[in-house]
C-alpha cells in the first residue's frame, strides 16, 4: 500500500512538473526497494525530457523571431532602403536592450540549459536513484537533447554561409598564395622584382606616383572574388567560428566531467554493496555459532573481487568516446584549420605588398646609422647600391610573425586539440 501510495503521489508531481513534490518523493524511492526505484528512474527521466524540451524550445523559438528581424534590417541596409529617422530610433533602442542572436548566443544558451539542469538534479538522482543506474540515465537524456538542438544549430549555420564550399575556395585560392608569394614567383608577375636598395635614391614624388598604381596591379589571387568575403570579414568570420567551437568544447568538458563522476559513484555503490554482503555474511555465521577463519575471510573477498569484475564487463558506457557532437565540432574545425591556413597565407601577402611599395615610404624607411667611413654598400646577388651610412627598416618580418600569432592564438582559444595542432603545423610550415 506504502508503495502505490508513493508511486501514484509521484506520477502526480511528475505530471504537474512539481519540483517540490519531486524532491520530498525521489528519497523514498530509493528507500524502498530497487523495482520501485526502477519506476521512479523513468518518470524522472519524463519530467526532465519535458522541462528540458520546454526551456530549449522556448529559447530557440525567441531566437529565431529575433533574427529573422535582425536579418531584414541587415538586407535593407545592403539594399540602400530609405528609413525614417523615427525608425532608425527604434532600431537603436531596440539593439540596446536586446541581445544580438547569433550561432554562439543560440548554443550558450542550449548549453546553459543542460548544465543548470544536471547541477541541480544530478545529486539528487545520484544519491536517491543511483541503485537503479538514475544518474547515468539522466547524464544520457541531457546530452541527447542538446545533441538533437546543438547539431541542429550548427548544421544550419554551415548551410546558411557556405563553410564547406568556402572552404573548398580557400583551398584553392590558399594553393594559389602559396606558389605566388611564397615561391617567389608572384613579385616578379605582379611587381616586376623584389624592391631593391636603389629605390632609396628614388625622390618622393616618382615613388609615390609608382607606388599609387600598385593597389590596381594587386593581385589577391581570387581571395574576395572566390570566397566572398573581404579580409577583415573572414577575419571576423573565424573569430564566430572559433567562438562556436570554444562553447561546444566548454559543454564537451562539462559532461565528460559528469560521466567521470556517474562512473566513480557506481564503484563506490558496488563497493559498499560488496561490503554489505560479507557483513551479512559474517552475522549469519554468528547467529549459527560458527567462527570466521582467515581462510573462509579470504575466500569470500577473492569471490567478491571476482564478482565486481564481472559487473564492471558488463556496466555499459554512459557516452560514446565519440558523439555525434564531437563529429559536428571536428568537421568544423577541419573547415576552420583550413580558412586559417588561406587567411595567414593573404596576411603574409599583405605584409610583402607594404614591403614593396604600396605603402613605400611609410613602411619602407631608411634608418641612419652615423659611420665616418664613406658609407658601406648593401646588395644582393649581382647588383648593389651605396646608402651612404644607412641601413634598411622594414616591418615585413613583425607582420609575418602577427598573422601567425593571430591565427594559432584564435586556434588554441577554441579548446579543440586536433584544430590547435593543425594551425600549429600550418604555421610552423607557412614561417
């Protein structure tokens, strides 16, 4: 009568998503025996599956309004609407006091979503349910609903911008940057020849008339035309793709942790029910008047051992090594280790074009270096030139050594190994 009593209280506050009622209830369940505990595992699992579904949706849903508004007002900019000033107003205020939406604000708050959700009722079903496996069961249900929205997010927002294509792009205009700027090739099609030390003698107004047809004759090598995106857009691009990647990594620690700790609590549940068996087991021999040799204390614990063994064989994972989550997160970061190796080869790139002569004079500075010798010659292969005491400033080599910083720093802030070794490499070869 205790039982169905408790049972159909419990059914009652799982139906009304009644948290105290849950709470004074699931202790009991436990209490009670393992097939009522059992029952109590799958009506929690109910009310978490609905509040979680609740909450996520909700956000999702409130999201996507807000963007689709954020997303009309952005195509009315592009398209060069007219807007009342009493509208721009509005607009304003309204950006204020409402958070951007983007696929990072979408995942935080999914992400948010499960862990408040496990740090509040993970103790409780561990301690209460753990006898019926409870804790690794809701760890399971927790994961699965973000994998279901987290994947969902992330697959719409390849889709929307085209990573995979773009990254197929970047390939090739990455090939292209390499074999134009790094070979050497490229100056001499695009420049004539590497800026020698007799553009010192040249006056400032036959360098700066030089120098102004050179924005015209740069080459990128198909890097807006192919991809689409400017240099500082795709460098904000893979600043919200490493962002993405860093939350999705957060949540990926956050559950790993959980899943250490479900498994530490079953050894210990298995551990004291071991304990509690061989106590048993002594009080019987007692109650029969029988004392407990070394030999019959040691057989038992070697049967015990033996037992635990076999229960941990057959003890399934909570998680798979590999979710599909980790799946989506390392597809992402094979498009973002490849943008990132197209993006440090045009930052090299730029850093050569200031070398040589867009930006001569500023870039490009003799520094006087006082001698009383009549001045040292500089050249390089067959041909020198006399500065006269003056040696070469260049900031070619520090804006090298940015891009390469800038690209590994934003690869390591994402928390993924494979991506930050992969940038890493690429830098490394790239320098």
């Amino acid at each position: 009568v205790l039982e169905r009593t408790v049972l159909q209280q419990y059914e009652v506050a799982v139906a009304n998503g009644d948290l105290k009622g849950l709470s004074e209830l699931t202790p009991l369940l436990g209490m009670l025996g393992r097939h009522l505990a059992d029952k109590g595992v799958g009506l929690y699992l109910r009310y978490s599956q609905n509040i979680l579904s609740s909450i996520m949706n909700e956000g999702l849903e409130a999201d996507s309004e807000v963007e689709l508004k954020q997303n009309a007002e952005t195509a009315e900019m592009e398209e060069g609407v007219r807007i009342s000033r009493a509208e721009i107003k509005r607009r304003e205020d309204r950006k204020n006091s409402v958070a951007h939406v983007t696929v990072c604000s979408k995942l935080a708050k999914i992400f948010n979503v499960a862990v408040t959700h496990l740090r509040h009722h993970l103790p409780m079903v561990a301690f209460s349910l753990g006898i019926a496996d409870g804790d690794a069961a809701l760890v399971q249900l927790v994961n699965l609903e973000v994998e279901k929205r987290a994947t969902a997010v992330i697959r719409e927002y390849l889709e929307q911008f085209g990573l995979k294509e773009m990254h197929t792009h970047a390939e090739r205009v990455g090939r292209r940057l390499e074999d134009d700027y790094l070979t050497g090739d490229g100056f001499d099609d695009a420049f004539g020849s590497f800026v020698t030390f007799d553009n010192l003698t040249m006056d400032h107004n036959s360098q700066a008339s030089s120098s102004s047809s050179l924005p015209d004759a740069m080459d990128d090598c198909g890097f807006q035309q192919d991809l689409g995106v400017t240099y500082s857009q795709m460098n904000s691009r893979l600043d919200e793709i490493a962002l993405l990647m860093q939350h999705s990594e957060s949540y990926e620690r956050f559950i790993r942790h959980a899943v250490a700790e479900v498994d530490k609590a079953r050894v210990l549940r298995q551990q004291q029910q071991s304990a509690d068996r061989k106590r048993q087991w002594m009080q019987k021999l007692q109650q029969d008047g029988k004392d407990v040799t070394l030999e019959e204390s040691q057989a038992f614990d070697q049967k015990e051992a033996e037992q635990l063994r076999k229960d941990k064989a057959h003890v399934q994972h909570v998680l798979p090594s590999q979710t599909q989550l980790n799946e989506m997160v390392a597809e992402v970061g094979g498009y973002l280790s490849g943008l990132e190796r197209t993006f440090l080869l045009a930052g090299i790139q730029r850093a050569f074009y200031n070398y040589t002569g867009a930006n001569g004079i500023n870039s490009y500075n003799p520094l006087t270096i006082l001698s009383s010798g009549a001045g040292s010659s500089y050249g390089r292969g067959n041909g020198s030139s006399k500065t006269g005491g003056m040696a070469l400033q260049t900031s070619v080599v520090e804006e090298c050594l940015y891009a390469a910083q800038q690209s590994t720093l934003r690869a390591f802030a994402t928390g993924h190994n494979g991506t930050a070794a992969a940038a890493a490499n690429v830098c490394a070869d790239t320098l």
